[in-house]
C-alpha cells in the first residue's frame, strides 16, 4: 500500500481512538457501562498501532 494511504489510515485510527478513550471517560464520569466503548477504544488502537508500526518500516526501507 502506498505510504501516504498508510500514514493517512494511521491518523485517522489514531483521532477514533482518542474519541473513543474520550467516550470511555465520559460513561465513567456519567456512572454508565463503559464495556462497548472500551472495546471499540482497544480495536481502534490496536488498529493504528499496527499501521504506525507499517508507515514506520516502509520510512525505513
């Protein structure tokens, strides 16, 4: 894949997580579950982890 569809998938997952982690905060604040968007929080990130660490390795080659 080309790296500036790459670093592009990177922010994008990156901005979800944070929005995600945002929500999370907000059930606790509010006393809600916060299982959903905990979940969705850790796929987000684990996405963009994975795609950071792939910009990354085609920076360096």
């Amino acid at each position: 894949m080309p790296r500036k569809v790459l670093l592009f998938l990177a922010v994008v997952f990156s901005v979800a997580a944070a929005g995600a982690l945002a929500l999370v905060v907000l059930d606790l604040v509010i006393a809600r579950p916060a299982a959903g968007d905990v979940f969705i929080t850790v796929l987000n990130a684990l996405v963009a982890f994975v795609l950071w660490r792939r910009v990354l390795a085609q920076t360096r080659a």
